[in-house]
C-alpha cells in the first residue's frame, strides 16, 4: 500500500512539473509540441502507477527526457525564428480585407461553419466587416475588425478619461488575514478593525474578501451566513 502511495506522488509530482514547463496556459492555448508533451508525461505515469511490476524509473526516466526536451526546445525557439516557426507553426490570416482566404481555410483544415461560429463569438456576425482574421498558433482566432465596426474607444469621441486603474490588494481572504499585504500596504491590525467597525463587522473571520487599492478604497464583502 505505502509503495503505491509513494509512486503515485512521485509521478504526480512529475506530471505538475512538466505542466508548469509549459506555462499558465489553458489546454486550448496550447502549442501543439505543447499539447503533445501533456499528452505523453500522462501516458508515461499511468503505467507505472497502475502496474507495480514496472520499475518506477521507467516512468520517471522518459518524463525527464520530455522536460528536457521541452526545455531544449524552448531555448532553441527562442534563438531561431525557423526553428520556433518548424515547432511551434506560424499564424494564418483566414480574413483579409473582408475577403474570406478558402485556401488558407482549406490548408489550416478551418471549416466554414468553425469561422462563423468564431466570428459569432467575438460579436460579429458578417465578415465582410473584418479587417483580418488570424488564425494563431494556439488554434484561437483573433480577429480585428475595421474601424468603423469596431467599439468606440473614449479616444474615438475625443474623450481624455481619468487614470484611475488601480491593482486592488487583498487584506482578508475567506476570514484569513493576509498579514503581508497588510504590512505592505502601510496599514496595521489596528486599522484593519477600524475598517471592519465601519461595515458593521467584529472580526476578520466574517469577512469573505477584504481588498485596499491605491486610491485608498475598500471593498469589503461579508461572508454569507450559512
């Protein structure tokens, strides 16, 4: 039981460290070497976690030769733009001018009812009204409509808005009191009850979400009672 247990962590451990080669990215934006490496760490660590008559390092010895691969692979893509375009692909533009490309289409093996539906996701629903349409190396569609179909912008209407986009820092979260952004921010224990009196609250542990930004405003969520 515990020679189960221990190659089951082993492997998981290794399957977490080969996803976070790959960087904070959902399955659908991975790269296709990307998506393959996923794939095989998984293929190889079931194996041996399932049968116990398989040596754990043939398991752990090809999903280190993936990571390292991935990690050659990487730095290599970084240095060569032919080798990175060979891996990795190189985007296609399947709307140009409001011309749908059909051989780009047909090459990228993109159906017309797969464009549509992007297209219909993204708000638009004639693409004659796109100025382009590329097709990324992560299979997503990004599409850039002419400027008279596209949002207004306060630029647009020669409007000159206020910067006020501020990163709010999270002080309580689900009744836990993040000390270390509390330091950080200037503020003390002392304050945080001030703040807590002043929405009708006792203690930190009824607070679902506590934030401070850096005009100074708190935004503080109560926990719904249960």
């Amino acid at each position: 039981m515990s020679t189960a247990f221990l190659r089951t962590v082993i492997l998981y451990l290794m399957i977490m460290l080969g996803l976070r080669l790959t960087g904070k990215r959902q399955i659908g934006q991975l790269e296709p070497a990307e998506l393959a490496l996923t794939m095989m760490i998984s293929d190889l660590a079931t194996v041996p976690m399932q049968d116990f008559g398989i040596p754990l390092l043939a398991g752990v010895i090809p999903i280190l030769t993936l990571l390292a691969l991935s990690t050659l692979f990487s730095y290599c893509s970084l240095k060569s733009l032919r080798f990175r375009a060979f891996v990795c692909g190189t985007p296609a533009i399947l709307i140009e001018d409001g011309r749908i490309c059909q051989d780009v289409l047909r090459k990228n093996r993109f159906t017309l009812d797969e464009l549509m539906e992007e297209l219909r996701g993204q708000g638009i629903s004639n693409p004659s009204t796109v100025k382009y349409a590329i097709l990324e190396n992560s299979g997503q569609l990004s599409v850039l409509p002419y400027p008279a179909n596209a949002p207004v912008t306060p630029r647009d209407m020669g409007i000159t808005p206020e910067n006020r986009a501020t990163l709010p820092v999270i002080l309580v979260n689900d009744g836990r009191v993040m000390t270390t952004n509390l330091y950080a921010c200037g503020k003390s224990i002392n304050w945080l009850r001030k703040e807590l009196k002043k929405h009708k609250l006792q203690d930190p542990a009824q607070v679902f979400l506590l934030t401070l930004d850096q005009e100074g405003t708190v935004c503080c969520i109560p926990k719904e009672d249960n």
